[in-house]
C-alpha cells in the first residue's frame, strides 16, 4: 500500500515538472515585439535609417493596419548583445494625443530594438515588416 502511494506521489512530481517546463518554454523565451495595445495607436511614424526621411501614417489606413497587424504578431528573441552599424527603419507609435508609446528599430531583417533591449526577429518576418515599410516611401 506503501509503495503504491509512493508511485503516485512520484508520477505525479513528475506530470508537474514536465508541464511546468512546456510551459516556461512556451511562455518565457519569445516576446511579442509589439506588446502594446495597437488599438491605443493613432499615428504611426516610420523613418528610414538610409536617408533619415520620415513618413507619418494614419492608423485608419490600409498599409498601416498591415504593418500594426504584423508588429503584433511577430515573435522575438531576446539577446544579449549585437554588434550594430546603424539601423534600417524605426517605426513609432504614437497615441491620440501625440505621445509616444513605443518605438521599435530595425537593424536589420533579423535584429530589433525595443526599449534599449535587443531582439532577434525570425527573418521571413523581418522581411515581410521590411516589405510593408519600403512601401510608405
């Protein structure tokens, strides 16, 4: 009778620690790059790193809610550190009001910035957010 608990205290110990480990390696590895409310998002600027030029977009039109849309669903990895040269597009987004609510820049198609904090971004993403972006120019 002993032992038979044993084993079910036991089976159990280990149910536990297998899905706490799912969960911690579905959950505490990737972010979403864009993890603010896009629904706060009135105006979006985006500026190329090439030319330093800007374009302010509209939240209500079509090519902005594609790259809000995208933004949001994009998944990334925190780094540590990359070597960085420059930056090919920031994207900002602003609130009814004009204040800042986040910024996002891309160094490349496969790293970001967040808040000082370095992502990498998985690359067929980055070039879709790439595509969209070369777009309002």
């Amino acid at each position: 009778m002993k032992k038979k608990k044993l084993y079910l205290i036991g089976a159990i110990i280990v149910n536990v620690i297998i899905v706490l480990i799912i969960i911690y390696i579905l959950t505490a590895h990737h972010k979403t790059i864009n993890y603010v409310n896009t629904d706060k998002v009135s105006q979006v600027r985006v500026q190329n790193g090439s030319n330093g030029e800007s374009v302010m977009l509209d939240a209500s039109a079509e090519d902005t809610k594609k790259i809000l849309d995208l933004l949001s669903g994009t998944k990334c990895t925190k780094v540590k550190e990359f070597d960085q040269t420059g930056w090919s597009y920031t994207v900002t987004m602003l609130d009814k009001e004009g204040k800042r609510i986040e910024v996002i820049c891309f160094i490349s198609t496969k790293l970001c910035e967040i808040d000082d904090r370095k992502y990498e971004i998985d690359p067929l993403d980055g070039e879709k957010i790439f595509a969209l972006l070369g777009k309002v120019y």
